[in-house]
C-alpha cells in the first residue's frame, strides 16, 4: 500500500471530554500504525502518539478535533481514531468503565 494522507473533523461527544482514559485510548491505538497521526485544536497540533501532548489539548466536551494521518496506513490510522470518538470511548451508560 502506497503512502497517503488524510485528515478528518471529530467532535468531542463524552460528557467529559478527552481526559487521561481517553487520552490513553487514543495514543495506544495511534501507536499501532506506521502513520504520523497527529490532532489538531485550532492553531495547537500534537502528536496523537503521545498521551500527554493529547491532554495539553483541554478536548472538553463540543471540542471539534482534526484527526490527521500521514503514511502507509493512514486511512487505517484515521478510520481507527475516529471510532473511538464516535463510541465515546466507550464511557456512558452503555459501557460502564471498569474499576
């Protein structure tokens, strides 16, 4: 597969937006693909790799995300990130977190 790029706009939707659990969700899963992944909110871009530069973010809840990937799997990369946006990290009524 040949190197690509793509970005997508996710919203924050958990009632308490993207705080360490989150956070670590997102950078393990990033940490899988070959991809640069980045997130960007307004003029701040991180590197989706790392949970603390996630969290330098402050994604509360109606924060808008771009979700970028650059590299041999980036629609993967994108594709993955975006879901767990979409599952709210599966936080809420329907997941309940483990203690």
């Amino acid at each position: 597969m040949s190197a690509g790029r793509l970005s997508r706009t996710v919203r924050v939707t958990n009632p308490e937006g993207v705080h360490a659990r989150p956070a670590d969700m997102i950078a393990k899963l990033a940490n899988r693909y070959h991809s640069q992944i980045s997130l960007t909110k307004g003029s701040l871009k991180i590197d989706a790799k790392s949970i603390l530069s996630i969290l330098t973010l402050v994604a509360e809840c109606g924060t808008e995300l771009v979700v970028e990937a650059e590299g041999p799997d980036a629609h993967d990369a994108v594709n993955g990130i975006t879901e767990l946006f979409h599952r709210n990290f599966d936080e809420g009524p329907d997941h309940p977190v483990p203690n």
